[in-house]
C-alpha cells in the first residue's frame, strides 16, 4: 500500500516523476518539491502576477490613510515614500510564498 507522499520511482533508472505532469525527469532535473522545470517556470509566471496583487492589496490602505489622514504631522508627505516601498516589498515577499504554496497545495498529488 502506497503512502500519499511517497516518491514514485521508475524501474530504477533514477527518475522520478513530477509531482504536477507526473512526467518522469532525471532527480537532478526536479527541484526539492519535485516539480521538472516546465512546471516550475509556469508556477513562477503565475506566482509573480498573484504576489503583485497580493502587494497592492496590503499596500493600498496604506496609502488611502496617508492620503485621506493627511500625516503632515508625523512626516512630510513625500517622507512616507519610503515606508509605501518597504510594504510594497513585504507584501509582495509575502504574497509570492502565499501563492507558491497554494498552487503547490493545489496541483500537488
């Protein structure tokens, strides 16, 4: 009987198949969630669209209460630039091991 995440091998000849295709590639050619690179470049072309929207989902009230509050008290206007950049680049970081993992979650076995 056959465990979910067991690998499957073929007759010896060191492949494996990939866990989304389920093609078989040399092990060299897998990556550590056994995805063969075709798949691979198709999950990180979808990722890095979700993860830009993830970004401007977490980064857009933000910037609503920048400009709706009107923080001159704290910094200037152009000051918050900065911290706008900085939650754009943690949104999207987020965003891309977000959708990564739902995808893998998604098409995985």
């Amino acid at each position: 009987m056959t465990r979910p995440f067991d690998v499957v091998a073929h007759e010896g000849e060191g492949e494996l198949a990939c866990k989304h295709c389920a093609e078989f590639y040399p092990r060299s050619a897998l990556d550590r969630h056994l995805w063969c690179p075709p798949c691979r470049t198709q999950l990180e072309r979808q990722a890095k669209r979700g993860q830009h929207l993830i970004a401007a989902l977490i980064t857009l009230p933000f910037l609503i209460w920048i400009v709706v509050e009107g923080t001159e008290g704290v910094l200037p206007s152009y000051a918050w630039i900065l911290p706008l950049l900085a939650a754009y680049y943690l949104g999207s970081r987020i965003g891309r091991v977000l959708i990564r993992g739902f995808m893998r979650a998604k098409r995985g076995p």
